[in-house]
C-alpha cells in the first residue's frame, strides 16, 4: 500500500503530471528543458522531479553538470496507458506538445543559460 500511496501523492500535482506527460512522449529531457516548459525555478522542477523519481515514475542520469530524466522502466504499462487515456485531448497537454517541440529546438547550454539571466538571484540546484 505504501507504494500506491507514493505514487498517488507524486501525481497529485499539475507540474508532476505534466512533466511525466512530456516524458510520456520524449524518451529523455533535460532538467533544463522540463524548467523551461513548466516556466518554474530550477530549485522547484528539481525537487518536483525528486518527488517522481522517489516515486520511482521517473529515473534520472548525470552527464557533466546535466541532470537527465526518463520514465522508469518500473513504470506499469496500465499507469502508463490510464494517464495516457485520462490526458488525451487536455489543453494544457497540447499546449505543452507543441512549447515542448519549440524547446527541443533550442541548443540545452543556450537554454539554460538564458534561464540564469532571467533568473539572476537563483541559486542552481540540482538533485540527482
């Protein structure tokens, strides 16, 4: 039952959902690029991810000073296919398909570096 009750409190949340909705449809994204789609501080979308991968929705990958997230490979195929289902046709998930495709566009040092100069006084922090 613990677990069940992990994952219902890690999907009680609108960023978390549309985070793993991003991921449902992108094998991998940078923490740089799920902070630019939720328009978030790096500091909340890391300990958002945290919470999911606790959860152990997501997994994650360091590569230099780049934190990487992907669905787990323990996710169930039926979470998977009920929030597929329950997300189809939601707004603010095509809205996000369509910033997502926009953001993937941009170069991930560009990225997050135009992040830093819009937010000056945040301090990064991210969790692995």
């Amino acid at each position: 039952m613990k677990i069940t009750l992990t994952v219902s409190r890690a999907l009680a949340d609108g960023n978390r959902i549309r985070a793993v909705a991003a991921l449902m449809r992108h094998d991998e994204l940078c923490v740089c690029q799920v902070t630019e789609l939720l328009g978030l501080a790096t500091a909340t979308v890391s300990r958002h991810m945290s919470i999911l991968r606790d959860a152990q929705l997501v997994q994650s990958r360091k590569k230099g000073r780049w934190v990487y997230y992907r669905l787990s490979s323990d996710l169930p195929d039926s979470l998977s296919a009920w929030l597929g289902e329950s997300l189809a046709g939601s707004p603010e998930i095509e809205a996000d398909r369509s910033a997502l495709d926009d953001i993937l566009a941009c170069d991930p040092e560009e990225l997050c570096r135009s992040q830093r100069i819009t937010r000056p006084n945040e301090q990064p922090k991210v969790k692995d």
